[in-house]
C-alpha cells in the first residue's frame, strides 16, 4: 500500500547524533510513512547502525563511495512512492507530531505547494535557542533573495507530484545552500509555501556543521542569488545584477566608484513594485536597504575624509 509520508533521510558520518534522529522518525505520531535512508558510502560504525534498524518501514539505499547529500537526496526523491516528502537531516530530532502537523496541514489545504515549521536551535552547551521564519508565501520567497533565514530544510515537507511533474532535483554542484537553490527552482516552477507556527524540530548545531565553514559562504549564496535575480528583477542589465551581487554579499569588495553603481542598481530594484512569483516586494525592498546599509556608511566615510582633507 501506498505510505502517506516519504521521509528522506542522507546519511554519511555524524554517528554521535544519528540514533537519536532515527529514532525521532520511527516514533512518529503518524506511522504511516516509509523511511528512506541512504547510506552515502558511511563508515563501517554508521553501516552497522543502520543495519541494525528493525522496522518494515525502512528502505535502506546504499551508495558504494560516497557521492554527496545532493545525490543522495536525489536519490531518496526518486524512489520517494508517498504522496508528500519531508525532508531530514542525520544529526536533527523531529518532534513527534511533526509528520502527522505537517501532512494533516498539507492535506487540507491542497492549494500550498510545501510548509515549513518554527525550530528549536540545540547548541553544544545543551541551550535551546527559538528559531523563527516566516509564515507566508511571499514573506518566504522574498527572504530567499537573502537566502538564509528563508526555510529551514529539514523541516520541509512538500508535494510529490509537484517535484516529478516539473523534473526538480538538487544541484550537485552546490556543496551547500543546495536547499535554498531547489527551493529557488520550485518558485520558479511555481511553488507556493507556508511555514507552520508549530517547532517541529529540534536543529543541532556543532562541530561537523557543514554550514561553520564560511569559507565559500558568500560564493555559494551569490550563485543561489543569481538564480533568483532575472525572476524577481527582470529589468535590470545584466551589469546591473552583477553589481547587485556583489552588494549582497557578506564580505563586500570593490572599488568606490563600483560600489556607487552598485547602489544605483540597488535603488533601481527597490523601484520594481510588480509581484512575479508571489514574492513580497516590501521585505525585498527591505533586504536591499540592509545589503545598503554598511556601503551607505562606507561612502558617507570617504566623503567626510575628503572634505577634512579639501
């Protein structure tokens, strides 16, 4: 028979985290629902716990070598037979009602495309920290211009039938953000979202984060964002969304006389008032006011230096 739920779950290293996380799934609430586990080429240690599982609701996918959280998602997608697929992350615990909150909610209202939910950050102190995201469709779409703080990936739940109709699966090029660029993907193919008020999870932070890495930070949120800027801006050159990125990068770098450009195409943005995908062209016009804000400062410092030195 086929489950209501096909929950996705890559698995690789993170052995100190990962009982706890499957055992967050087999003691859902709604307990009809197939667990697919992909093994990314783990360690004998992780192979072991896996294959100690006993449950029939497991589908256990083994990857010789490991090829990546993109190709083991992808592969979950493929052999996902339930009409919903939620995602999950090896070193998470799932509450338990968030399956049967998150299908029930899809379930009547079948207009929304995929929902989210509110989390709880656990820190390695053993703190708790409310993490909060936006509710609605074009509150989400809009914070993904910023990419973070848009939706939390392994709270999402959202339709099958959506993701196979329309050929989406991640990009194996990202080794993070790989989240927000499908979710990109998914507006662009016309997505709608909805992230319930509920925390549904509880989020790990530590060491083996692949997100402490700042390393490529900026580089792989600017390749997201340049997914995003044609659909939401279509009027600006495309000299003009290059300059864009560059402002809306954490770390910003480039000349004065760029950076002006560069704030000149931003308030040309903010001048776009049309809807295109549903997103809120208030909260956007709100992230570039922030990505503004230290060049802002930057250029009014140069001025005052230069009238000191006139």
């Amino acid at each position: 028979m086929q489950p209501k739920v096909s929950v996705i779950f890559p698995v690789h290293t993170r052995e100190a985290y990962l009982q706890a996380a499957i055992d967050s799934i087999l003691q859902q609430t709604l307990t009809d629902f197939e667990f697919i586990i992909i093994d990314d080429g783990s360690a004998p240690p992780v192979a072991a716990m896996l294959d100690a599982i006993d449950d029939p609701r497991v589908r256990l996918i083994r990857f010789p070598v490991n090829l990546g959280v993109n190709a083991a998602r992808n592969a979950g997608l493929t052999h996902a037979r339930a009409p919903y697929i939620a995602l999950m992350d090896s070193d998470d615990v799932a509450m338990p009602e968030r399956l049967a909150t998150q299908w029930g909610w899809l379930q009547a209202h079948p207009k929304v495309t995929g929902c989210g939910s509110m989390a709880i950050k656990l820190l390695p102190d053993g703190r708790r920290v409310d993490m909060r995201y936006p509710r609605t469709d074009g509150h989400i779409k809009a914070m993904l211009l910023w990419v973070d703080g848009a939706l939390l990936n392994p709270t999402a739940m959202f339709r099958t039938d959506f993701v196979r109709k329309h050929r989406l699966f991640y990009d194996a090029n990202l080794s993070i953000d790989h989240d927000h660029a499908f979710f990109v993907a998914m507006v662009k193919a016309g997505a709608t979202f909805v992230s319930l008020e509920e925390q549904l999870l509880l989020y790990r932070r530590h060491a083996e984060n692949v997100t402490n890495d700042e390393s490529r930070h900026d580089d792989e949120k600017t390749n997201v964002r340049t997914r995003l800027l044609p659909m939401y801006f279509p009027e600006l050159t495309g000299e003009e969304g290059r300059l864009m990125l560059g402002l809306l990068r954490r770390q910003v770098s480039m000349p004065l006389r760029e950076l002006c450009r560069a704030i000149a195409a931003a308030d040309k943005a903010m001048r776009e008032t049309r809807s295109f995908y549903g997103e809120d062209r208030t909260e956007i016009n709100r992230i570039l006011e922030r990505s503004m804000r230290h060049p802002l400062r930057i250029l009014s410092r140069t001025g005052q230096e230069r009238s000191g030195s006139a």
